[in-house]
C-alpha cells in the first residue's frame, strides 16, 4: 500500500463524498476502488472487511473504517479541523448534523421516483431556503469572521461548501437571499485546496448519472 488513504465505493458521490471533500480540503491525497459488481461488495462481506456489510470503507492508518460520520471524525480530527476545544467541536458537530441533514434529501433524491421528483426538489429547496442556509447566513453575519468556528478553517466550513454547490446544481438561485452564503462561496471556492479539488480532473465526482444509479441498485439487490 502507498500509505495513502485507501478508499472503497461507488465511482460516484454517495456517502464518500463529504470524505473525498474532507480529505482534499486537508489536502491529502487518496486511492479510491469503485465497487461496479455484486461480486466485489460480497467479497468485501465474506472477507470481514465491512463492520456492518456496508460502504464507505477508508482504510487509512492501520484501520478499516466504516460509517461515514466516524470516518469524516477521524480525519478532521487528525488534520486539525475540529476546532481548539471540546466547545468548539461540539459547535462543530452541530453544524456537521444539521448540514448533514440537508445533504441527505439530495443524496436520495436521484432514487426518487419520477412522480416524486418534483415534490422533493420543493422540499430540498423549502429546507435549505427555510432552515439551513439562515443558520449559517446569522452565524457569519453575527461574528463578521471568514469561517464558520473559532476564526479558523474547519469540517464544518468544508461540509457547508459542498452543501452550497449541491444545491445551487438543483436551484441556481438559491442563494439570492444569502449574501454572507454568496462570500462564503467565494472565500471557500479560492482557498487553494479546495480550488484544486474544484477543479477538472481532481477526484470530486460529477452529479449522479443514470450508470452510477443502475451500478447502486444492481449491487444493492437482493
Ligand atoms: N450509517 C452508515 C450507512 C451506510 C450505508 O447505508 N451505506 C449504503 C451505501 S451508501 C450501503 O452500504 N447499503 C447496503 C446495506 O445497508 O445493506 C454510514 O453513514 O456510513
């Protein structure tokens, strides 16, 4: 093994994204093996390598992580993202869930069937115009800083950016309403490893795909 950190899914955005963007924001470099048969995920399983038969799986220090949150901990953690301070990290997580929360309706919309499509995209929009984007609109507002914790560049910046961007591919305008939202966009999409990862080529992956759907489905059935 190269010492990079090794990481196993789908050759799509998923649950490993928030990992891919953690990881290059940390600016780390990592291997990735894309799962495209029933016979490697089962492989995986009778070998013991998935705690809870599930993907993602990272293997990096030694360990063979599972679970994303557990995962997306470790690294910022290791890399001096999770703030100074038990306070700070708990400001954090909140952050991290809440975020996290929103991420998860844009993770399962594209397995949303074609009559429901449009119902969740409101529902996407409604939460992130409603509950989620004011949050952090106040918060950068109030404290007139350029990262969401402690004055310092945290998991909790990285896993906003990556919100921000997921949505505006559904709804361009959805920060209109936002201006503090807008700068953050920008001061994140300049930092330089960010920017790297932002760019074509970098291991980011594009929007869910019909193959990356049929590929989930084939080797999720029963
Ligand atoms: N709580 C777990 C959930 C992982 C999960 O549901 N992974 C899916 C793929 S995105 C999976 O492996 N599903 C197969 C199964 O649950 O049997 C995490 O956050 O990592």
């Amino acid at each position: 093994m190269s010492g990079k950190p090794r990481l196993t899914y789908f050759n799509g955005r998923g649950r490993m994204e928030p990992v891919r963007w953690l990881l290059a924001a940390a600016g780390v470099e990592f291997e990735e093996i894309f799962l495209e048969t029933k016979e490697q995920y089962e492989k995986l399983i009778k070998d013991g390598v998935l705690m809870f038969q599930q993907v993602p799986l990272v293997e990096m220090d030694g360990m063979k992580m599972v679970q994303t949150r557990a995962i997306l901990s470790y690294i910022a953690g290791k890399y001096n993202l999770y703030g100074k301070d038990l306070k700070e990290r708990a400001l954090i997580d909140m952050y991290v869930e809440g975020i996290t929360d929103l991420m998860q309706m844009i993770l399962m919309f594209p397995f949303s069937p074609p009559e429901a499509k449009e119902k969740n995209l409101d529902s996407i929009k409604e939460r992130a115009t409603n509950r989620y984007f004011p949050v952090f609109e106040k918060v950068l507002k109030q404290h007139g800083q350029d990262f969401l914790v402690g004055n310092k560049f945290s998991w909790a910046d990285v896993q906003l950016i990556e919100a921000i961007l997921a949505v505006e591919e559904k709804i361009p305008a959805v920060l209109s309403g936002f201006p503090q939202l807008q700068a953050f966009k920008i001061r994140m999409s300049n930092m330089p490893t960010i920017k790297k990862f932002l760019q074509p080529g970098s291991p980011r992956k594009p929007p869910p795909d019909e193959r990356y759907i049929e590929t989930v489905l084939k080797i999720f059935k029963k």
